[in-house]
C-alpha cells in the first residue's frame, strides 16, 4: 500500500526535529511529535524541545499536552495522537511523526486499542490502598487467578502493571491481555514511510549527545529542574523520571556540582540511545540514513525527499 504518513525516527541527538521540519516544509506537511517526555508543559530544555526557531514555521503537534504532574501514558498519546494525525490528512497534508519514543511510534502506526481508562473511579486509589495493606502479592495472587497470561509477562514487583491489570478487569469484565489479542488482530491503521537516522560510527553519535548536554546544562536545565520542584511538581511522577531531570534532581538534593550529575546524564544518554536503537532495528520495512562525523544536512534532505517523492508520499 501507499505510504499515507512519514516517520522520522532514531537515537536522541540524531537530528530528527531538524529533518522532520524540513520536511514538512517541503512536502506540504505538518510534524506530530512522538516524544515521552515534550508532551509535558514546562520541560523544555532536558527534553530538547524545539523552539519556535527550529519548527521553521510547521506546524508541530503532541507537544505541551500535559501537566508534568500527570502519569502520561502510550494509550492516552494514542487516543489523542490519532485525531490529529486524521485532522492532517483530512486537510490534504502529510503527517511527519517525529521522535525517539519507539513505543508510542509502533502504537501510533497500528492505530491499537487500549482497555478502558477511568482514572477518575476510584478503583485505583482502592487497589493501591490494598496494595499498601494487604501487600502486592496479594493483588499479584489475584492477577494470577483472573488473568494468568497478564501475571505470566507482569514481575510481582511491578506494582503500577499489577493494579492496571487487575483495574481493567474489575471495571471492564475483560482481562487486558483479552483487550490486547483484539486490538492486535486489526490491521494497521496507517501505512510508514520509515526513515531512521544514526552515524556511521557510535562515537560520533556520543559526541553528539556530550554536546547536547552541555548546551542544555549552560541554557538553565538545573534551573528549569528548581522550578518545576518549586511548584510542587513531585519527585516521584513520570515527567521527573525522565534523563535529566532525576538526577539533576538527586544532584540537587546532595549538593552536587552540575559537572558531576552532567557526567550522569551523558552515561545514560549514551545508555538510552542504544535501546533506541536496538528497538528502531527491529522493524524491517526501515529506511536508515548513516551520517558523516559532520552531518550533511542537505544530502539527507535530499535522500529522505527523494524517498517520499517515489513511494508516492505527497
């Protein structure tokens, strides 16, 4: 089938904000970002948000959609990734989802439903009293008996996947690996052009992350860190858990200089951006461009242009 969306994908640091928008500037298109952490207001510079500057005047989607406060999730991108994506193509464009959040890419692309999400009933305050109370292993028991196949992929520890699955099964009468055969036996709803960007040498792509995080050290991610803290954003929430954040945070908390929990940062950059890349190989159908040590930003946006243009992506 004919490509309908373009997806720009790879490590972090590997230039994809900057080739997407270009794109979307050549071939009438609008960029929906596919990044775990820009859905957050007020983290801007640890998540490498683009600024008005590098959007280059695309229209970018699927970033500050959140309060940092909030738990974050692939299904709720999902559910409100897919309208914009639909709103996009209605209007005659092209959708470039750009990022390095493989999980949410694959998701987007599939189009996959998720169980039910009623974080408001009260169910989850109530198992996570229980868990509390009774201990998680006996909720994990519980699992056990009403979704074996969810407690055979779930570990006993992990208390958030523990309570999602036995909330959905509570609030729907469906186990969520019942919701997962379903959703997985539809088809596609969007057919990938892929474009996956690297270096041709892995020390050049660590010396590209070192940078990055230098340039987001000098711009004020401490003090970006500090603020968010201020205004009672708790350590424990997703969006503080993100590289950057926490250990600036823990850095923060025992005093520690800003060249020392940089340092941090770059180890698990480097460590993050080999999942990604790990992850982004799996799929076959992946179109890789390989940088120079010093990228050739007009070479690749005449190869990606070029590759949209023949599979009929316009």
């Amino acid at each position: 089938m004919k490509p309908n969306i373009l997806v720009i994908c790879g490590p972090t640091a590997s230039g994809k904000t900057a080739l997407a928008a270009a794109l979307a500037r050549r071939l009438d298109g609008e960029v929906v970002s596919a990044d775990s952490m820009q859905v957050y207001r007020r983290m801007d510079i640890g998540t490498a948000k683009p600024t008005e500057e590098e959007m280059q005047g695309v229209p970018h989607h699927m970033i500050d959609v959140a309060d940092p406060g909030e738990n974050y999730s692939v299904a709720r991108y999902v559910q409100e990734a897919i309208p914009v994506v639909d709103g996009i193509l209605a209007r005659g464009r092209v959708p470039v989802v750009a990022g390095g959040t493989g999980l949410y890419i694959d998701h987007l692309v599939a189009g996959r439903r998720f169980a039910p999400f009623a974080p408001d009933s009260g169910l989850r305050a109530s198992l996570q009293e229980r868990a509390r109370t009774a201990g998680l292993p006996a909720l994990y028991a519980q699992l056990g008996q009403t979704d074996p196949d969810a407690a055979a992929r779930i570990h006993p520890n992990d208390e958030k996947r523990v309570i999602r699955a036995l909330e959905v099964y509570l609030s729907t009468g469906k186990t969520i690996s019942q919701f997962d055969v379903e959703s997985r036996a539809q088809p596609s709803r969007y057919t990938p052009l892929t474009i996956a960007l690297n270096f041709q040498e892995r020390p050049w792509l660590w010396e590209r992350i070192d940078a990055r995080v230098d340039r987001m050290v000098a711009r004020g991610l401490e003090e970006e860190v500090r603020a968010l803290l201020a205004s009672g954003v708790p350590l424990d929430c997703t969006a503080m858990q993100a590289i950057g954040y926490k250990e600036a945070a823990a850095a923060m908390r025992a005093g520690q200089p800003a060249d020392l929990w940089a340092q941090e940062v770059k180890l698990r950059s480097r460590q993050y951006a080999k999942r990604q890349l790990t992850w982004f190989r799996r799929g076959r159908d992946v179109h890789w461009y390989n940088w120079e040590k010093i990228p050739n930003f007009s070479a690749a946006l005449d190869f990606s242009t070029g590759l949209a243009l023949s599979s009929g992506l316009q």
